[in-house]
C-alpha cells in the first residue's frame, strides 16, 4: 500500500511539472524543444569558445572530441565487464554520428551539403535541420537500449522479468502522467484568449481527453502490482485478486471513456451558439476493447490455473 501511494504521489508531482512547464514555454511543442535544444545549445557553445581562439579553442576541440567519443568509451568498459556484444556496435555507429552532428552544428552554414536547399529557405531552417540531426541520434541510442534490455531479459529468470516489467510500466507511467498533463494545461492556455464559455468548454475538452490517459495510468499501476504479486507464486491469492482488480478497472476504464466523450460531444452541440469553435470527435476504440479483453481473459484464467493448482494440491 505504501508502495503504490509513493508512485501516486511521484506521478501527481510529474503531472504539476508538466503543467508547469506548458505554461512557462506558452504552450511550445515541448518535443520540438527537446528534439533542437541539446544539439544546438552545444554546437553553439563550442563555436564560441572556438571562436575566442587560442586556449579557449584548444578546449572547444577537446571537449568535442570527448562529447564525441563518450559512446565509444561507454562501449569499451562494457566489454570490459561483460564482454563484447553485438549491440554495443551501434555505439560505436553513435559516436560517428556525434562526431559528425556536433561539427555541424558549430558549422552551420555546412548544412547545406546535407539538406536540400528548399528545406534550409524555410524559417527555422537551422533548429529543423538539428533537429533531424538530434532524433537520429536519440533513434541509435533509444535502439541499443532496446537491444540490450531484451537481450538481458532472456537470459533472467521469472521474478526479474517480472520486475522489469513492472519498471517498464512505471516509467510509461511517469511519461504517460507528464504528457497528458502538459497536453491539457496548453490546451487550456490556449483558450484564456477566448470567452468564459470558451474557457469552460476547454477545460471541460481537457479533462475528457486526459480521462482515458488517467485510465491508462491507474492500469498500468495495477498491472504493475499484478507482475509484483506474481513473484511471490503466479497463481497466490493475492495475484488471482489484483487480476480480477485490473479486469474490472479495464472495462470500467472503457465505459467511462465512450460515455464522457459522447457526453461532450452532445454538450458542445448544445452550447455551439455561443461557442468560437465545435471540435465533435467520433472514434472506435479497438485498442480500450482489446485490452479490456484481454484483461478479462487472463483473469480467468488465473483464476482457473489457480483453482486446479488447489484442487491438485487438496488431491495430493
């Protein structure tokens, strides 16, 4: 219990920052800010001490050649301690790339033997351009973390793949609690310029929005508690409970979803006089059904796993 009230607390905390951060970038693309910055605060800070020259340049190159090659070291200790694997040369790919992203971001003006030259006339042509540069370079490191994780997860036993599966669905948790709680606090902001009823409707819009993410957020915890409970013996008493417990928080997750969106849509139709703007949304949700299935299912069968466990058990 207290393990699950830390987590709460932690993603209400996440959800305040990502509404604070909505409102102090004024409602930028949060991933447009994260994809240019990193590469671009770099590239310029080591032209500038290029350009200082003398001491100051020596150190632009030393610290390029070290940000360069951090990949590449990484790699190296690795198979130091474990050994070499297949996975670790992409981060020997990394550091190329890095080498060759961070010399073109202090050399802007080369990016034009890379990119077309209709795509650099365009305004913000530069943050675009590194841009690109910087989702290749989250790709190649999102992609040797992938690799390695599967390729450690095979070879553990049931309680760490278990464990790891609940990690995995407290970080998509922690992600799922800022994105949605940014999303709904630039929504809102966006809407200040408008009327009171303008104003209400948005929030009213936000909060229907967020409801299936909050969903998303209380099932992943459950299905998190599951996979934890399920280290202690995969049918005990209190993994049979907690499945039964995400079976019917996915089908009530799944009602409360359709009804409070076809509830909106129904309430903007009403108030469409007096409104700048009607956003009337309709769509099927597959993904809701499935896992609402899917949860149905394998609490079932849990349940019956669990209840021939005892019968063979009381026959023994």
């Amino acid at each position: 219990m207290k393990h699950n009230k830390a987590a709460l607390y932690a993603l209400c905390a996440l959800a305040a920052l990502g509404a604070a951060a909505a409102i102090l970038l004024s409602g930028a693309d949060i991933a447009r800010v994260l994809l240019c910055y990193p590469l671009e605060f770099t590239g310029k800070a080591l032209r500038s001490l290029s350009l200082a020259g003398g001491a100051l340049n020596v150190l632009a190159i030393a610290l390029y050649a070290a940000i360069s090659l951090i990949p590449a070291v990484l790699a190296l200790i690795f198979a130091r301690k474990r050994g070499h694997a297949k996975a670790d040369c992409i981060l020997y790919i990394l550091s190329v790339v890095l080498f060759a992203a961070l010399y073109l971001a202090i050399n802007p003006g080369l990016l034009r033997y890379v990119f077309s030259a209709d795509m650099l006339t365009i305004v913000a042509s530069y943050q675009i351009a590194l841009g690109i540069l910087n989702s290749l370079i989250y790709s190649l490191a999102l992609c040797y973390a992938v690799l390695r994780i599967i390729s450690r997860l095979a070879l553990d036993g049931t309680d760490r793949l278990l464990s790891a599966g609940a990690w995995l669905l407290y970080i998509a948790c922690a992600v799922l609690s800022f994105a949605s709680a940014y999303g709904a606090a630039a929504a809102v902001a966006a809407s200040l310029a408008y009327g009171a009823l303008d104003i209400c409707v948005s929030i009213a819009r936000a909060a229907v929005d967020a409801l299936p993410n909050v969903f998303s957020i209380l099932l992943a915890l459950c299905g998190a508690k599951l996979l934890l409970s399920m280290r202690g013996g995969l049918f005990s008493d209190e993994a049979v409970d907690t499945a039964q417990r995400l079976s019917r928080l996915a089908v009530i997750s799944l009602k409360v979803s359709v009804i409070s969106s076809a509830a909106f849509n129904a309430v903007q139709i009403a108030l469409a006089g007096g409104l700048s703007s009607v956003n009337v949304s309709a769509s099927i949700p597959f993904a809701g059904v499935l896992f609402a299935l899917l949860a149905l299912i394998f609490s079932r069968f849990i349940a019956e796993s669990k209840r021939i466990k005892d019968d063979n058990d009381s026959i023994i």
